[in-house]
C-alpha cells in the first residue's frame, strides 16, 4: 500500500500576517506626515491666549500697581543713596544723609500707603475738605514772612525743624484731585455736568487759587502738573472740546507772559536741545545730564560709578536722578524705570475704566494723570525735550515732601483696584498663608457642605 505525506497536493499557504487589535487602518500614499506636535506658529498664538488671560484676571489692576510703586520706590531709595553720597561729603555730611533721609519719608509714606489702601471710599471723600482746607492754610502760611524758607529762588517750604521742611505745594496736587473728584461726583450724580457753570464752578476758582498761591512762590513745575491735574479731571468729567481749547489757549497765554517776564526762565527755554554749555554756562544742567546719559551706554558704567555726579552735575540725586540712573545703569536701566510707571499708568487707566463709581473714576484718573505728567515732565527735561521744570520724578527722586503725597495717591489707587466687584470676590476666595478659614467658612464647616451619595461614601 502506497502511503501519501500528510499535506501533498496542497498549495503552500501563504505566510498569515501577524494579528492586531481592533481594525487596520489603510495605508495612506503620498508624502509622510509631519510628526505630530505644535508649530511655531501655534506655541506663539498659545502664548498669547495665555498672557492675554493672565492679563484680563480681576486682581491684575492690584498687582501692578502695588508691584510698580514697590519696585520704583525700591529703587529710586538705591539711586539716592548712589546720586547723594558726593554731595552729601562736600556739604561735610556723612554719605549716607540724604539716604537715611529718604528711607525715613519712605517707611512714613508706606504707612500711609497702607492706610489709604484699607480706607473705604466713602472715608476717602469724607477726607476732601478737610484735606483742602489744610492745604490751602499751609500755602498761605508758606508767604508769610519769617515761616515761609525759600529754596534755590522759590519760596514754597515750612522749617518743621532741624534738617526737616515741608512744601505744601505737593500736598496741593492730592487735595485738588480728592476734592475735584467729591465735587464732580456729586454734581453727576444729579446731572449737572451738562451745564457749564456746573462744570467750571466751583472748581476753576479752587484750582486758580491753588495756582496762584504756587506761583507766587515761583514754583512754575508745581502749577504746570496742577494744571495737568485740572485738564484731566475735565477731560473726564466729559468737558467738550471748545471748552478744552479755551482754557488751553488762557494757559498758554499765562504761561508765555510768566515766561517772558522771566529772565531765569527764559534761560531754562534757550537751553532746550543745547548740546553746548553756552555764554556764562547757562545750559550746564541740561547738557551735563546728556553727557550722563550718553555716557552709559547699553549697560551703564556700574552702581556708584558715576563721573557727573563729582560735583558736575547739579541737583544729581533730585531733579536729575534719572541721568544717573542712565549713567550707572545703562538704557536698560532707564528704559526699566520708564516701563514700571508705563505699568503704573496703564493699571491707573484701567481702574478708571471700569469702575462704575464716578468719584473712583475721576480720583483715579487725576492721580493717573498727576503720575504720568510728572514722569514725562522729569525725563523729558532730562532728554533735553522739554525745558527744565524743577520737577522731581515721582517715588524716584529724593525729597520726603513729594514722596508722602504721591505714595497716599498710590494708596488711592491700590484701595479704588480692591473695590472692583471682581477684585472684590477674588480677594474673598484667597486662602489664606495660615489659619484653616476660607471666604468666611472653618475646615469643618466645609466638610457638611458635601452631600452623602446614595452610597453612603462622601
């Protein structure tokens, strides 16, 4: 019996391919897919969605302002105490003076910040009179013979004592701004910003009043930022444009009499754009605060190794402290500096904005304005843009008489971004550094909030 192998006759199966789970996918022709993952293009849109949500958060407004005026005030105390110590050591001074100075109007002006910050609204307008009322008794106490001490041609300082003075004409920029925005808010309320009596009185007289007790001290850049202050008060009391033309043409008009009546000022106008000291050194203020900046660079000469400030540079560690910031610091320093109260500026404008309350809105404003004129006032005399003003640079320059008012302003500020109903319920919902409560509720209380499942497990 022939015997047959197991499998003749079959055809060779062909080989199985190897089992997968669930279907097959078909293959694709053509070019190979990218690998998977994000372009450039999208990380940077990504990006963008994520600063643009950081930036829209309620407390954004708050930690810029609080971090800004920290930052610049932090600063502007390091800058004084590299700007001062030479002038301080040829007044036969220690080094430190100036500083110790400063340090002390800054711990003061904290504590003022702090307490603004913590004011209701309410007390902040129930404080307008009073602050005005004072004001005005101090300015008028500055000219009279015997209290008021004049410095450097002005006649705007109180001795307190000792080393300590007191200008008055600072405090005059808060009052105005506390009491002009009481003042609107309230004729708002009963809608009589329509009507121009209601719109310039009482306010233009206060304001002139303030003006003139300023000038007759001399202090030109003290009225120019009041007269900012006013400008911005009306611009947001909603003052329509002919009004603004008018009274900038009888500012003008003030200003170019003042100016030409003045030798010392008309100096101050001759040395815009001087890159030369000039006859008699007129203009070595303004071209010695270009060479400090020019001298600078990318990256400054180091903290503390200004040249300018030995003696050739006035008011070094005042009006002109910014130039030797520029010179130890570089433009990466300045351009710093300027992007802090960019910062400041912009969270002021955003209170403002969206604040439903009008005092808020015209007190933040005015601040704002106040701030911003100030700054572009300071540096652009610095640059050479703008004729030397007098003007120190807000939270930056020394002199404990600007320092306090503008840090309470600050204050304003940071108290006027808490009241934001978002803010409001932001700062609410914080879980607090220690302590077990959160937005009013204990630990244990939060565990009955938690409804059983049918369960039984939580």
């Amino acid at each position: 019996m022939q015997r047959v192998a197991v499998g003749a006759g079959r055809r060779p199966s062909a080989p199985k391919a190897p089992r997968t789970l669930g279907r097959r996918r078909p293959v694709r022709s053509g070019p190979p897919r990218k690998p998977s993952g994000r372009g450039p293009l999208e990380r940077v849109r990504t990006t963008y969605r994520q600063l643009r949500r950081t930036w829209d958060r309620p407390l954004t407004a708050y930690y810029l302002i609080f971090g800004s005026a920290l930052l610049i005030t932090v600063l502007g105390l390091v800058m004084v105490y590299s700007a001062s110590m030479i002038t301080a050591l040829q007044k036969g001074l220690p080094a430190s003076y100036f500083f110790q100075k400063q340090l002390f109007a800054a711990l003061l002006g904290t504590g003022l910040l702090l307490a603004a910050s913590r004011m209701p609204v309410k007390l902040h307008r129930a404080l307008s009179y009073p602050v005005l009322a004072a004001t005005v008794f101090l300015m008028v106490l500055v000219q009279i013979p015997g209290i008021g001490v004049s410095v450097g041609g002005n006649q705007n300082w109180i001795s307190l004592g000792g080393p300590f003075m007191l200008q008055p004409s600072e405090f005059g920029k808060l009052a105005l701004i506390l009491w002009g925005a009481d003042l609107l808010a309230r004729k708002g309320d009963k809608d009589l910003l329509t009507q121009w009596k209601h719109l310039l009185v009482p306010l233009i007289p206060v304001a002139f009043l303030l003006l003139g007790l300023i000038m007759l001290g001399g202090d030109m850049g003290t009225a120019m930022i009041l007269t900012a202050i006013l400008f911005g008060l009306l611009w947001l009391a909603g003052a329509p444009t002919r009004l603004f033309v008018g009274v900038l043409g009888l500012a003008g008009l003030i200003v170019a009499v003042l100016i030409k009546t003045s030798p010392h000022r008309m100096d101050r106008l001759a040395c815009l754009g001087a890159t030369d000291p000039g006859k008699g050194d007129l203009c070595w203020q303004a071209v010695h605060g270009l060479y400090a900046l020019a001298s600078g660079g990318w990256f400054g000469s180091g903290l503390g190794a200004s040249v300018e400030k030995w003696g050739q540079l006035p008011e070094a560690h005042t009006d002109f402290i910014f130039a030797i910031t520029g010179e130890e610091l570089g433009l990466a320093g300045t351009l710093s500096v300027l992007a802090l109260f960019a910062a400041l500026g912009y969270a002021g404008i955003r209170v403002a904005g969206r604040t439903e309350d009008s005092f808020v809105r015209y007190a933040a404003g005015g601040v704002t304005t106040w701030v911003t004129a100030q700054a572009v006032i300071n540096v652009g005399a610095v640059l050479g843009l703008l004729p030397i003003a007098g003007v120190p640079l807000p939270l930056f320059s020394y002199g404990g008489s600007a320092l306090l008012p503008t840090m309470f302003a600050v204050g304003l500020l940071i108290a006027f971004a808490r009241e934001e109903p978002a803010a409001r319920a932001a700062l609410a919902m914080r879980q607090p550094r220690f302590g077990w409560k959160r937005a009013g509720l204990g630990w244990k209380s939060m565990r009955r909030r938690v409804k059983k499942r049918p369960s039984g497990e939580r």
